[in-house]
C-alpha cells in the first residue's frame, strides 16, 4: 500500500502531474531539477513520480504501433492518466480515438479504477453530445477504452484563436455551443453522473459545429454502489474551472452544481477570451476563487449583455444555494439569453450583497453596525409620519382599480398561453377559438389608455413605499404587455380571415372533382377514392413517380412548376407540397441477408395506410411563418460558412429539439412521421442501400452527405467521404438533388430528421401499430429516432434503413423535420 500523505502532499503532485503534462503537450523538455525546485520541500515525492512518469513513457514507445486490435495512427494528446490516438480498429475497419492508459507513478491503482469508472460510465450514457464509448480492454499490461473518434477541435483550441474579444456573432455561436453542452450535460445528471472536470479542452466541437462532452475519468456515479474514487478532502481536477467547493475540499460528496459552476468559467472563458480568476500559482488560484467575487465580464468584453452577464454570475456562484439547481435551468436561461426573452436568474440583493460584505470586512461592519442602529432609531419617528398626501389619494384611488387591473394582467398571461398553443392548429374549429380569443384581448386593449395614464401618474421608480412598488411593478408588465397582445391581436385576425377562406379553398376547388370519381387517383391507389380534404388542394398527379402531390394552403403560396424541369420552384413564400402516398405492405428494416446495423434487424413486415408526406424537408420561412418570424437555425441567411456557402430561407430549418418539432408540425396540422411512415416512404418500393441504388458513387445526383467536398484532412482520416462527391459542404436548399421514386427529395441526406418514437435498440420483440406503423413498445428513455443522415456524415449512415438516435432536448446543426399527415376519415375518404 501506498504510505498515506497529507492534504497538501497530494495538492502539490496534482500541480506537478498538471505541470508536466502541459510541458509534454507542448512539446517542452524540463529536467528533473527544474521540477524539483518548482515543488521545494517535496522532493523525494516529485522525484519518484518523475522517474516513474519516464519510465512508463519509454515503455510505450517500445511497444510499437499496435495496441490489442488497433492500429495507431497518430497521436491525439496526452492527460493526467494516458495518452490519447488516433486508431483503426482491424476488426471493423473503424477509426476510433484509442485511449491508453499511463499505468506510471505510485498512484497507478487510483488512476486505473478511474479509467475503468471512465469507460463504464461512457458507455452508458447514450447522447450524441456525449463522447461514445465502443469498448474498454487491456492487452500485454496496457489498458485501453475505444471511444467514439470526434472530428474538429477542442472549445479550448477554438477560443485560443480568437483575436481580441470575441464579438458579438462569435458571442452568440458560443451561446448556442454551451446550451447544447449544458442540455447533454443534463442528461448524464439525470443518470447519476457528475463529471468533475468540465472545461474547454474537454469539449469537441465536430466539423458540424455540434460539440461533444469528453473524459469522464473523474465522473462521479450517484446510483452505484461503488465508493468514490477520490478520498474526502482531496482535490482532483482542472484548478481555474473547479467549483469552490472542490477547492475547498468539501467533506460532503459533490453533486451537478459542481458542474454547473465549471460549465459557467468554460462559458466565461468562450465569450470574454480569458478566465475569471487566472493567478499564478494555486493557493493565489484558491484564495481568490473563495473569497473574490466573479469579474464583470462587460467590462472585458462589450458584447456581453447584462442578462448574460447575470447568467454568469449565477452559474458561477459561490453559495450553492444561489447557484442554478440543474445544467437544464442553466440552458433555458441561454436560450432566453439568445431570444431576448426575459431569465429567471436576478441580482444579489443589496441584503445579500451587504452580508457578503460584512464576512469579508468583520470589524469595520460592527463599527458601521453601530452607528446604524442610533440613526435607524432617530429615522423611525420620521418615516412612520411620512406618508405624504399623494400616496394616500392613491390608496383611495385603487381601491376600484387595482383588482380590475391585477385580472386584466392575468388575462393577458393567459391570451399569450393561448395564442401559443390553442390557437393552431388552423383547422374547421379555428375561427371558434379565435372568436373569443380576439373578444378578451379587444376588451384588455380597450383599457390600454387608462392603464397607462395611471402609470405615467405613479412617476419613475424607485417607489416610496412597498404598496407602491408592488402596483407600479403590476403596471409596468401589464402595460409593456399590451403592445405585443396588440400585434398578436392583429396575427389572430389575419388567420382567422385566412381559415375563413380555407374551406372554399381547399374544399371547393374545382381540382378535387375528378379524384372523388372511382379510380380518379390513378392505378398508384388501388380501390381508394378520396373525398376533399381540409387545408389541401390538389396539384397534379406526377408525371415520373405516378402518386399525387397536393398544396397545403396555410402553409403559403401555391406552387409554381417549372415548365423546363417539370419540378417545383421553391421561393421563400413557397407553402408545403405533400404528397400521397400508397398503402403498403413492405419489409422494414435490414433482412439477413442485406447489410445493417444491429438496431435494424430483425427486418419485419408492416402494412401501412395512405398518408401524406412533405415531399421537401420543412423549410427556414415555412416555420418562420408559424412562429412569428423566429427562425432556430444555425446556418441563416446572412451568415456564411468556414466552407464560403451562405444560406436562404429555403435551406432546411435545422436546431429545434424534438419537442419544438412536434409543435411545430402540430401548428401546421401535421404529425412527425412514424419510422415505419418515414422508411417506406424512403424506400420508395425498392430494397436498395440507398433509394437511388446501391453503388455510394452514384449518389451525388441524389445526396448531400460528407464527401469530397470536405477539408483533404477529414477525407484522409475517414476514407468513406472520398467515396462520395456532391456540391455542398453544409446543407443545401431543399429539393437541390434529383427525388426518389415517390418524388420526395432529400430523403438521403442534407439534414437528418426527426422520427415521432423514442428509440429501442432493435426491432425484437417490436410490434407495429397498425395504420401508421407506430413501434409498440417503444424506447424508455427521452432518447428519439433520427433518419435519413446529413451532411456532416458519410453517406453508409443515410441508408434506407439506417438508423440513428438524438437526446429529445437535443438541438443540432444537421437536424430538421418533415412532416406528415393521415387521410382525415370524416371526410367521407372510401376504400373499395
């Protein structure tokens, strides 16, 4: 056994293995003197690590070039418990980041139990912003964990190339990035697992822009039994992004607001380009992280606006208490950061700030303390006969008016709830709805002026008395409130003139008359005659694929064909075209004999009924158009790429969550498609790699996926992408490759989309519901399918019956959706 060491021995080898692994990093050599006089009084400790620390280092030169069933290529980068590489697993013929294991130093057991704690913790934690682990193994005394290889760079390398302070677009993208981290972070939370050493170098940012959370080797697991892997009162992580309570050597075991904190300085960090507290040794490093309040970050960075700078100052709180509960809150406050909308978080009090004030100033604050009370005593008197004359007259004054206006406030809350989620979608029941919606916020507006009036009357704030703030405060909301229900009031109207005129045009247009006749939908339809449909109005039937193809009215303007292509133009005000598809029986999934994945076998036969389905993914303006302008997505117009593409409204609309898109196709009147809907539909009758065949050479006609078009260094390190070659690095407009045969485009490719079950790792002992195919029983976790692969991946992962799995709170680059929608019955639809 180890001979045991006090506190301060252990801090001083974790500064000298931080020490010596940022020199071996940067290609520095230092002697063992230069160590020894850097650690005065702990030089046989040092000493003994240094030697060992060599020795381990000559063995792994010695072993070659192959570590177990891997092939290194080239070194990643080295930590505190190994070294990271570049491999090829020569099983699979995959590329893998190969960490393998420093078994040097007197603290080998240690590090070993962590790095299999490492691996197992990994690998349960399934999100797509949480580094996958593939296996973990040892071979010839070396142990190892194969992990998920991350194209791109480390947060940490992103922010050590910004030139000044980052401004304001680059404030913006680091926003986006830390959401997702704080989103992904909450998941591992959720299953137990605090991870101890966030910061920027443990954060990837892919090619895609998605960032992936890194090195769990000092995670902590809430839900086993097995002890803690560090002893009570030891620190162990990265100093400048340790929480307080991990400075200090907390006697009570650390839970996610550790991470929290330490997610804040890496946000901090991002968007000031430099560390709050940044000292030049450790204790300094301590001292000033627990007792020095966060710097203003404006006064670094102008960029920086106030809600931001308070949502720092929350995430990196000291008192626990006033810190954010979860990584969850943490990102919605991000979100509202990035949406102008009002946070949750709010500055000390001047109470909190003068108790603060008082620790840190204990004789100074009795003194003050002192005279304090003599003056509250001679100040009583004063203020209990102050209340002037005109805080009187407005006591009277609202009596009759304050219970009007408190529920003219609540009403208003309630308009906003209900302009958000019972006013879509615009069905036959619309017009109802809005009615009264547009009666109470008439009857609210109506009042606009006198509320106003009153408030102009109260003066400015601050005010004299608590009554006073509490109905100034009352006022201000209300009447900042009614400018927006205005222009709500204004939208409600407009739909409801529009859903007005739907049922004459969808249901009365003359285009539905043939179809209504026995066998008017053509050979495609078997026996199915079909009635008007609401919101719908028959286009044409396609010349090549055969299947009908319809307009959503509300969605926008009707489509215009070119008469060159025979294809539809697609313009920003361009409304949804969905297309018809048949009824089915066909076999999901990958057969025996055809190539897949585990999770697509075994293959079964589901029959499907006719549905609708977009025949483009949704585009930026057809969802600005259903959420007041707003648009999610990362790549907008206006913004250019590292790759030189600029994007348009009719590029796919990407970065939603799978909430947002089931709101979002909701609001249309529409439904995700079921993962059956979405892979017949793919499919398009053939049983082929991709729709278009089985040869990846020959999609570039059909497919936006990772090929050619990438930077020579990812196509060096992953051969599949110079299989392939298409004309876009970053996603293109929809409908800018040839369709499938049910003429729906980009089925392969371009962005990945959302499918309406949670995942189940494979198809056995799955039941499909009938009608729409729905998996019974689905997944158990907030863990949904995603389909059709996108352009920051290699075409294999776009195959027909490929499949792939997001957190549901997830947001991404290359993730959009499309919509689908069944043959409403009630409208008289027969089946001969």
């Amino acid at each position: 056994m180890n001979r045991r060491r006090d506190d301060s021995s252990d801090r001083v080898l974790v500064d000298f293995l931080l020490a010596y692994h940022e020199d071996m990093a940067r290609g520095a050599s230092r002697t063992l003197g230069d160590y020894l006089r850097s650690f005065p009084g702990h030089e046989d400790e040092v000493a003994w690590e240094f030697v060992q620390l060599k020795l381990a280092q000559a063995s792994r030169d010695d072993d070659g070039r192959a570590v177990g069933p891997f092939t290194l290529i080239e070194e990643l980068g080295r930590g505190g418990q190994g070294v990271v590489y570049l491999a090829e697993d020569v099983r699979l013929g995959r590329r893998v980041a190969l960490k393998v294991l420093n078994l040097g130093g007197r603290k080998a057991d240690d590090v070993l139990v962590r790095f299999r704690r490492e691996a197992e913790v990994g690998a349960r934690l399934g999100h797509p912003n949480i580094c996958t682990v593939y296996e973990v193994g040892q071979s010839e005394g070396t142990a190892w964990i194969a992990m998920e290889y991350v194209e791109g760079e480390s947060l940490s390398a992103l922010i050590k190339r910004d030139v000044g302070c980052p401004d304001r677009e680059t404030v913006t993208q680091r926003l986006r990035l830390i959401e997702t981290v704080a989103r992904a972070l909450h998941v591992a939370h959720e299953a137990g697992v605090i991870h101890r050493d966030i910061k920027p170098g443990n954060i990837m940012i892919r090619m895609t822009g998605e960032p992936v959370i890194l090195d769990f080797g000092l995670a902590r697991d809430e839900r086993t039994a097995q002890p803690d892997l560090t002893r009570t009162g030891a620190v162990f992580g990265t100093p400048s992004y340790m929480s307080p309570e991990q400075l200090a050597g907390a006697t009570t075991p650390l839970d996610r607001r550790t991470d929290i904190y330490s997610l804040g300085v890496t946000l901090f960090q991002a968007v000031t380009g430099q560390r709050p507290f940044d000292r030049s040794t450790t204790d300094a490093l301590v001292h000033a992280v627990l007792n020095e309040g966060l710097p203003n970050p404006r006064r670094i960075n102008s960029a920086i606006s106030g809600d931001l700078a308070q949502v720092l100052r929350t995430a990196c709180e000291s008192d626990l208490n006033r810190r954010y509960a979860s990584a969850l809150s943490l990102a919605e406050e991000i979100r509202c950061v990035l949406e102008h909308r009002p946070i949750q978080a709010r500055p000390l009090s001047w109470p909190s700030k003068l108790a603060r004030w008082r620790r840190r100033n204990p004789r100074l604050a009795l003194s003050l303390a002192s005279l304090a009370l003599a003056l509250v005593a001679l100040a009583g008197l004063a203020v209990y006969s102050a209340r002037t004359e005109k805080a009187l007259r407005l006591d009277v004054e609202r009596n009759w008016n304050d219970r009007r206006r408190t529920a003219d406030l609540k009403r208003v809350r309630d308009l906003e709830h209900a302009y958000a989620s019972d006013l879509w979608p615009m069905d036959s029941d619309f017009p109802n709805r809005a009615s009264g919606w547009i009666e109470e916020a008439t009857a609210v507006l109506a009042r606009r002026e006198d509320d106003e009036r009153a408030l102009r009357a109260m003066g400015p704030p601050p005010w004299e008395d608590v009554e006073t703030a509490f109905f100034g405060a009352l006022l201000t909301e209300l009447t900042e409130g009614l400018p927006k229900l205005e222009e709500k009031l204004k939208e409600v109207e407009r739909r409801k003139a529009l859903c007005s005129s739907l049922a004459a045009k969808s249901l009365g247009d003359e285009r539905w008359r043939p179809l209504r006749n026995e066998g008017g939908l053509g050979d495609a339809y078997p026996g199915l005659t079909l009635a008007p449909q609401w919101d719908l109005v028959p286009l044409r039937r396609n010349p090549t694929s055969r299947l009908w193809e319809f307009w959503l009215v509300s969605s926008g303007d009707e489509p215009r064909l070119d008469s060159a292509t025979g294809r539809w133009v697609m313009k920003p005000e361009t409304g949804l075209v969905m297309v018809l598809v048949p009824g089915a029986e066909f076999l999901m999934g990958a057969a025996e004999d055809e190539p897949g994945e585990r999770d697509e076998r075994p293959a079964q036969v589901v029959r499907l009924e006719p549905y609708f389905i977009s025949a483009f993914e949704v585009t930026q303006a057809q969802w600005m158009r259903y959420h007041d302008g707003a648009n999610p997505s990362y790549y907008y117009p206006g913004k250019t790429s590292e790759s030189g593409e600029s994007f348009s409204l009719i590029h796919p609309v990407e970065f939603m969550d799978h909430d947002a898109a089931v709101e979002a196709a909701r609001r249309m009147g529409l439904r995700l498609p079921t993962e059956a809907q979405w892979e017949y539909a793919c499919r398009a009758g053939t049983r082929t790699l991709w729709s278009c065949g089985s040869d990846v050479e020959d999609l570039g006609a059909f497919a936006n996926f990772a090929g050619q078009e990438c930077p020579k260094r990812l196509q060096s390190r992953n051969p599949a992408f110079a299989l392939h070659k298409d004309r876009h690095v970053i996603h293109a407009p929809v409908g800018s490759y040839e369709p499938n045969g049910f003429g729906l485009f980009d089925m392969h490719g371009n962005v990945w989309e959302w499918c309406a079950e949670r995942y189940a790792r494979s198809y056995e002992g799955v039941a499909h519901r009938p009608g729409d195919g729905r998996e019974i029983p689905e997944g158990t976790e907030p863990i949904f399918v995603i389909r059709g692969g996108g352009f920051a991946h290699p075409a294999s992962m776009g195959r027909s019956s490929d499949r792939n799995l997001s957190g549901g709170a997830a947001k991404h680059r290359d993730l959009g959706f499309r919509p689908v929608r069944s043959i409403e019955p009630t409208r008289g639809t027969e089946k001969k």
